[in-house]
C-alpha cells in the first residue's frame, strides 16, 4: 500500500510520455465533463428534493456549505458525517430522523460516484475504442447505481468499485489505473455531493413522514 502512489506515478509518468498532450487533454475534457454534471446534479436536483421537502433551496446550500468543503477536502463521506448531521440540525430536520438516515446515506447514497463511474466507463470505452451499444448505455446505468451503493465512504472508493463497472461492461480493467491518475481530483468533487444528496434526501423524507421542518438559519 505505502508504494502505491509511486506505482501510480511511474504510470502517469508512462502514460505522458507514450501518448503525451492527447492524454492530458482527454484527462482535462473528462474533468470538466464531471465537474459539470455533478455540479448541474447539486444544484438542479438537490433544489428540487429540499423544494418539495418544504425547504428553501438557499437555506440548504448554506447549511451544506460546511459538509460540502469538509467531504471536498477529507474525500470521505464518512469523515463528513457529524458536520452532515450538523446542517441537518440547521435545517431544522427531528435529530430522530437525521440519526437514521445521514449515516445509512453515508455508506448506500452517493449519487456523485455513480455519475462518477459512468462517465469513466464511457471515457475509457472510448479511449480505448470499444464501441458501445445503445442497450449497453442502461447497462451502464444500472451497473453505476449499483456500484455507488456498494462503494466504501472512504477516499478513492469509488475507484476501486469501478472495477466491478468496467467487468459488467466487458471493458478493459486497465481503465482503473488510468483513472487512478486523476483521482484526487475526480473523488474530491463527488465526495462533496455524496454527502449532499444525504441531507436533500433527509429533507424530503421529512416532509413525506409528516414532519415540520424547523430552520435554524
Ligand atoms: N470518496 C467517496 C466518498 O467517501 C467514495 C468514492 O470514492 O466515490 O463518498
């Protein structure tokens, strides 16, 4: 395990140098794809759920706003919980409810590594130039869903599940070493909404048992 990273390095090393700029510009495009799509999931859906949950969308981006920094940086869903708990309580939801479902959501709910794990299933197809098939696309679908939730709250994670992913799909399981490359940066972001969805979620199952919400902001 201590001389991972440096296998990872002499690999990224390899990639650079065998393929060079083409390889950093596929890195960069499928970065900003993530990015986008997992930030677009944050902000539309997440509105929407704490919306029909009976929660101003404003006061839930400000009570996540400290989850959301901490699973950005820690990378870890579960490092995240007490803070998660925490907006919760901001947000006015039963400490009943919250202790049930933040940490059931922080091991099952990560809807940023499914949107993760897709997109890598897709990028590495197409790196490597497989095909893929309309039919395969659900296949995709349901293979990230099911990944995500049987991902460990930990950094890097949903990395490891990918292997399963790219095995249902058939594609090479090289694609975990080149997306290893750029975890650091891929986990951050999904690790951030992982623990968002969590509190959107609470919110709206709130709403669904009857409960009044409480703001505290
Ligand atoms: N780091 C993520 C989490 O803790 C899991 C993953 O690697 O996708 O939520």
């Amino acid at each position: 395990m201590y001389y991972a990273p440096i296998a990872i390095f002499g690999y990224a090393v390899w990639l650079m140098s065998e393929y060079g700029a083409k390889m950093l510009g596929a890195y960069g495009k499928f970065l900003v794809a993530q990015y986008s799509f997992t930030l677009m999931h944050f902000f539309v859906v997440y509105s929407l759920l704490v919306a029909l949950g009976g929660l101003n969308p404003v006061k839930y981006f400000k009570a996540q706003f400290t989850p959301f920094i901490v699973a950005f940086t820690t990378r870890s869903s579960a490092v995240t919980l007490p803070y998660n708990m925490e907006a919760s309580r901001k947000m006015g939801v039963p400490d009943y409810i919250y202790n049930i479902t933040i940490p059931i959501g922080a091991t099952v709910n990560m809807d940023g590594t499914a949107l993760y794990q897709a997109l890598s299933a897709m990028f590495i197809a197409q790196l490597f130039g497989i095909p893929i098939q309309p039919y395969q696309v659900w296949l995709i679908i349901a293979a990230a869903v099911i990944g995500s939730v049987a991902t460990a709250a930990i950094p890097g994670g949903g990395t490891i599940m990918l292997a399963y992913v790219l095995a249902t799909l058939g594609l090479p399981l090289e694609g975990i070493a080149i997306m290893m490359v750029i975890d650091p940066l891929a986990d951050a972001i999904r690790t951030a909404v992982n623990a968002s969805g969590d509190n959107a979620c609470t919110v709206l199952l709130t709403r669904i048992i009857g409960e009044k919400l409480q703001p505290q902001i």
